[in-house]
C-alpha cells in the first residue's frame, strides 16, 4: 500500500514514515498541500495523513483537492492533528477527511486504521470495476436492441400490412419484446 504523508513537521514525518514502514507500506512526504497535489498524480497513494495545520495550504484546503484527484475511486484521508476541539474535528470531516490520527501517535491504533482504510480502497477499486463491466454490458444490449429494431422494421417495411378487413398500427416498443395483435368482432 502507498501513503502518501502530508505534514511540515519534520519529526511527525519522521515518526509517522518509520512506523508504516515497519507496516510493510511505501511512504512518500510532502511538506504541505501544494507539494502533496504536485505529486499525487504521480504517487497515486492508497491513504492519505494529511496535517490540519500546515503553511502554504492547510489540510482544509488540501483534502477536497485530493478527494477530486482521486476520482470515482475512494480516497481515504485520515488528518493528523493535535487538535481534540469538536469544531476542527467536525470541520476536517466537513473537508473530505474519513478519520483522525492523534498526536502522539499509538502505533497499534495507527496500524488498524491504515488496515480498515486500505480494505474500503480495495472495495471502491472493485465497485469502480463492476461498475465498468456493467456499464459495458449494458451499452452492449442497447447496440444489440438497436439491431433488433432495425431488422424488424425493415422487415416489416417488406411485408404487406394493409388489408381492407384489418386497421394496423406499428408503433417501437421501449426494447424488443414481440407482436400483440388485438382485434374486435
């Protein structure tokens, strides 16, 4: 798994890049927003730790940013601060933020979130590719419905439907479905 590390801090960087590490996991720093937006294309990371207060561009205005980036894809962003006040919690919730890391950092705790983070990737991953078979197969039977249509318009163009005993009207259904003829005696 790839994390992308967001924080001007050199020491949380430190710590927080040894830990994942020992995790198993690739670690990449940026040292504010600006740099983590540079480089998130070319990182395409698996979570985000974004710090709430950082110079240049803040994790408020980082994390929408990134969520965008990301595209039909689940991004996890788990924001690292200090900060315990409701309202900032409340409002890195409000910016696109899934979840907090506080400082200091329980390794253990830290682990579990990356953990459950990454299986909710995976799972956005495969709904996106479902969603793609999906899409396909249902642009495949309207092409199919569309053939359909046309063969038997044209085959009914051929054919002769106009009798003095019989009124008929020819009319598309919403998909291909068959005949139904209605008389009265």
């Amino acid at each position: 798994m790839k994390v992308l590390i967001v924080d001007d801090q050199p020491a949380n960087q430190l710590m927080l890049s040894g830990l994942i590490k020992r995790f198993g996991h690739q670690v990449t720093c940026a040292d504010n927003g600006i740099e983590a937006i540079d480089i998130f294309a070319s990182l395409a990371p698996d979570v985000v730790l974004l710090d709430v207060m950082m110079p240049v561009m803040d994790g408020f205005q980082t994390a929408p940013r990134l969520k965008a980036l990301s595209g039909d894809v689940h991004l996890p962003i788990l924001f690292i601060t200090a900060l315990d006040d409701q309202e900032t919690l409340l409002k890195c919730l409000e910016a696109g933020g899934d979840d907090f890391i506080s400082v200091p950092f329980e390794p253990v705790v830290l682990q579990a979130k990356l953990n459950a983070h990454a299986r909710v990737r995976e799972l956005s991953y495969s709904l996106k590719g479902k969603n793609e078979t999906l899409a396909y197969h249902s642009n495949r039977m309207e092409r199919e419905q569309n053939v359909v249509r046309h063969m038997l318009a044209n085959a009914l163009q051929e054919n002769e439907t106009e009798y003095p005993f019989l009124k008929t009207y020819l009319a598309p259904a919403s998909e291909f479905n068959g005949d139904l003829v209605l008389s009265k005696a």
